[in-house]
C-alpha cells in the first residue's frame, strides 16, 4: 500500500441489495486476548481479516501463543507464556493492546506494555485502567516508556470507575477471570463487546455476573478450559451501512446483524424519516427513499449512538437539507473528517466541540481519512456525493471495514480500491466467495490478500503476518 492508495468512488447511486454484516472488530480484539489464560486451545469463529486483528494475532504470537487461521476460524493455543511484554513496535498501532495487561497479569503475573501512545482524534489515557489495577491490588511503574505491572498477591477487590472506559473494564475482566480472587466492578461499561467477553469466559469455566450492566462481579476460577465462540456481529460496521443506505437515498437489507444492538441508531434515522423494518430476527431493511429531514445527534455511551458512528452520521448528515448538530460526549474532539466533508461542499460550522451542518448537495474531492470511521465517513459522504472522489487514507479504512469496496460494489456503488498508478474507479468490483479479488485495479489487491482475503491463506502463523500497513498510526 502507498500513501496514495484510495477508494476510489463515483458518487450519486441509490445503494440497493443485501449485504451481510461481518463479526465485531472491537468484540474478536478481546476474545482472542482470552486465550491467554488458559492451556486448552480456544477457537473463535469468522474472525473478521483486518489490519487491528492481525496485530492483536502478532503480540500473542509474541508472547507464545501458536496462532493459526483456519479458513476465518482463529485457533489459539497458548501451552505456555513465553514473554509477558507487548513491545511498542505493535503497541503503538493499536491502542487496544493494552488490554493484553489484564490477560498476561492473570496468567503469568506479570505484564511489560509500551505506553499506548497518542491518537489521530485526540487523547486516549489509560488512567482508569491503572487505577483499576491499583484497586485491586496490582502494582503497576512506569519504566523508560513502558507499565510494568506485577501481582502479589490474589487480583480481588472493588472497582469503581469515575466514569465507563470499555478496553479498562475488558482488562479487568481479563485480569480477574483466571485465580483466586474476588471483583466488582461499578460503573462498568455496557457496550455489548462486554458482555461478549464475559460470555466467552463464562464459557470457559469463568464465574462472571452482571456484565453488560454497571455492576459486574468476577470469582475467580483456578482453571479455564478450551471453547468455540462466534463473536457478535459489528454493529458499527452494520451502522455505516445503514448510514451510507440513507445518504445515497438507497435501499439495502443488512443480514446477520443484532438489532437490539442497533436501536439508538435505527431511532435517530427514524426520526430522520428513514423506514427502518425488521425483516427477520437477524436482519433489517433501511429504506431511505422517502423525505427526509435534519435531526441532532449526541455521540455517548451504549446503548445511545456509539461514538464510532459519530462521524458517520455527520456525513449522512450533510446531504440532508436543514440544520443538524452533532456533538460527541465520548470523544468530544472526533472531528478529523469535517475539513475532509468541507472539501466535497459540505456546509460545516465547528465550534466549541459543537458541529453545526447545513445539509445539501455533496460533490466529489480528493479527501484523505485521518482515522478508521473518519474513513467510514468519508466514504458514506463520496457515495452521495455528485462525480468522482478518492478517499485516501486506505490504510485506516482497513482496520475496521473488511472487503469494503466489494460490498459497497455489490449494492450497486461505483467503488474500486487503487493506488496513484490506477485509471480509475470500475464499476461492480469483483466479488469471488473468499475474497480474493475485492480489489478491481492497481496493487490494491495485495494488501486485500493481506488484509481482507481469508481463502489464500487458510492456515498461517500470524507472527509472520503482513499487516499491510505503512506505519503506526492508533486508533482503536
Ligand atoms: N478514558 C480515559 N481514561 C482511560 C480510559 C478511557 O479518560 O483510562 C476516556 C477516553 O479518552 C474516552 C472515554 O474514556 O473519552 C471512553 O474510552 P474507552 O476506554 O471506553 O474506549 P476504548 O476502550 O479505548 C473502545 C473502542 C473504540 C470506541 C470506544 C468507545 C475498541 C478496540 N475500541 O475504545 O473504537 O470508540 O471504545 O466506544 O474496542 C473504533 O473502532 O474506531 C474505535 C476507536
């Protein structure tokens, strides 16, 4: 991939179709964390292929776990904890490493992490994950850069969170699953990745209660087991295509989503005038051909509208005549894409952490996505948008959305992944069951093979795995 790799999009299409939504990014990032704590070899199920998971995969490679795809299966065996560091080189790409800490801690009793690192959309601390270590009895110096954090004794006791942090609460969950201690946890973060942890651990012989709710007790067990597991389907990515359905005016079905997951959203649209149907237990239909009108949004916690689709919605946003705001409480300062929308004539105000969009019209610019659902945006913004656009930033967009140009192409966008030796977008990527071909021009085919493509590669040790991606820049 090079700096100048894009999707390249022709704009201005009704979205139309059936897509199925993969699994959760942010829920398969911690569930392969859980096969740190035991010996028996932990299967997950139809992990998505993406850059985020791949490091995840490369730091257990790293503390000895064995790593192997089978087909999008994950199968991992950690007989033994070789290292309990995670070195800055793959730290620094992925914020969420931090939570393999609770994991190694419970483990092995002790964990080495590079400092996180910034962020392309403002300060990301891990203050509340310390503190959380600190109330439970965990030692946790800064050395030269690095946490080293030690167990003396049992990890038992209360924590209570000044205020929700979903990768703290995953890593206390982490830390407390495996040993001989006692946890609560107050004000725990209740998006459903949450709970999806907790269900896996449970599964593997955990005694965890209450997760999904603010209050989570742990009893930790002196043995976990082996286990399958299919993580929950991504609700962020499920949201980006109901947002750019709405954008383009379009109509598409989403299958295997969890709509409860998914209700502060479909009622923001709703309000919008977009129809939001149930189809199937599994499956919804966005039908956004009829009027539609401005509304604001506030990004917060689950269960209101995730931050992650903060941006997202902006760009929807955009094309809808009236004034929306939009304000995130998560991330108050989530607001890479607005000169990038501003590019392509949105008509954005930005001031006091407060976005004031003036819908219209959109038309097509070279823009450049700072971050993964900043991409996401700029994406839905160039599919309503009039002409020819590329998004640049291609490397951010592969964290978080797999095969995406071959999805939006089978709902019937004019959408091409290249880089700057391409002529131009083709209509209808190519779309082959393994994924293999997601790319219809340029060498962006290599780094889908990288990324995107679980046929070519069924069984690889994900040490050895190619991330595709030019350099550090954390987001998740
Ligand atoms: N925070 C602190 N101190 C901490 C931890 C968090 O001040 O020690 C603050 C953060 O700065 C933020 C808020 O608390 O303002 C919530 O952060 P949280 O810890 O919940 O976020 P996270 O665990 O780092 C996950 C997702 C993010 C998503 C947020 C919020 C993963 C891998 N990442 O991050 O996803 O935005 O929760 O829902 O699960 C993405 O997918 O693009 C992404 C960034």
């Amino acid at each position: 991939m090079t700096p100048r790799s894009a999707l390249e999009i022709v704009g201005g299409q009704p979205l139309g179709g059936e897509v199925a939504i993969h699994t959760a990014k942010n829920s398969a990032l911690y569930l392969i964390l859980a096969s740190l704590l035991t010996d028996e070899p932990l299967v997950i199920e139809d992990v998505p292929r993406l850059s985020d998971v791949l490091v995840a995969l490369e730091i257990l490679a790293h503390t000895g776990v064995e790593v192997a795809w089978q087909g999008r299966d994950v199968r991992l065996h950690a007989r033994e904890v070789r290292q309990t560091s995670a070195p800055y080189r793959l730290v620094s790409k992925m914020r969420a490493s931090f939570v393999v800490m609770g994991a190694l801690l419970a483990r092995a009793g002790e964990a080495r992490i590079s400092m996180p690192g910034g962020c392309a959309f403002g300060p990301r601390p891990v203050d509340r994950h310390l503190k959380a270590f600190a109330a439970l009895g965990i030692e946790v110096a800064d050395d030269n850069g690095d946490f080293v954090a030690r167990r003396r004794g049992p990890i038992a006791g209360k924590v209570v969170f000044e205020a929700p942090t979903v990768g703290g609460t995953q890593n206390v969950l982490l830390a407390s699953a495996l040993g001989d201690g006692a946890v609560e946890i107050e004000n725990a973060a209740l998006e459903p990745e949450i709970a999806d942890l907790a269900d896996l651990l449970n599964r593997m012989g955990a005694r965890i209660e209450g997760a999904g709710t603010p209050f989570v007790s742990v009893q930790g067990v002196p043995r976990l087991r082996a286990a399958r597991f299919r993580p929950i389907p991504d609700r962020i990515e499920a949201g980006t295509f109901m947002l750019a359905t709405a954008a383009t005016r379009g109509d598409v079905t989403l299958r295997g989503v969890r709509p409860e997951h998914l209700e502060a959203v479909r009622d923001k649209l709703t309000e919008a005038g977009v129809r939001v149907v149930d189809v199937a237990r599994d499956a919804l239909r966005i039908d956004a051909t009829g009027e539609l009108e401005a509304v604001d949004v506030t990004a917060v916690e689950y269960p209101g509208v995730p931050t992650d689709l903060q941006a997202p919605f902006g760009a929807f946003l955009a094309t809808v005549p009236g004034v929306s705001v939009v304000r995130d409480r998560v991330y108050p300062d989530r607001f890479t894409h607005v000169t990038e929308l501003q590019r392509m004539g949105a008509r954005l105000e930005l001031t006091e952490r407060t976005l004031v969009v003036h819908g219209g019209p959109l038309s097509a610019a070279e823009v450049h996505a700072a971050d993964l659902r900043a991409g996401g945006a700029l994406v839905v913004a160039a599919l309503a948008a009039d002409g020819r656009s590329r998004v640049l930033g291609l490397e951010a967009i592969d964290r978080g959305y797999e095969r995406f140009s071959e999805r939006l192409a089978s709902l019937g966008a004019s959408v091409s992944r290249s880089d700057e030796r391409s002529t131009g977008p083709a209509r209808g990527a190519s779309s082959s069951p393994g994924g293999a071909s997601a790319a219809s021009s340029g060498t962006g085919s290599a780094v889908v093979a990288a990324v995107g493509d679980a046929s070519s590669a069924s069984v690889r040790r994900a040490g050895t795995a190619s991330t595709g991606r030019d350099g550090p820049s954390p987001s998740s």
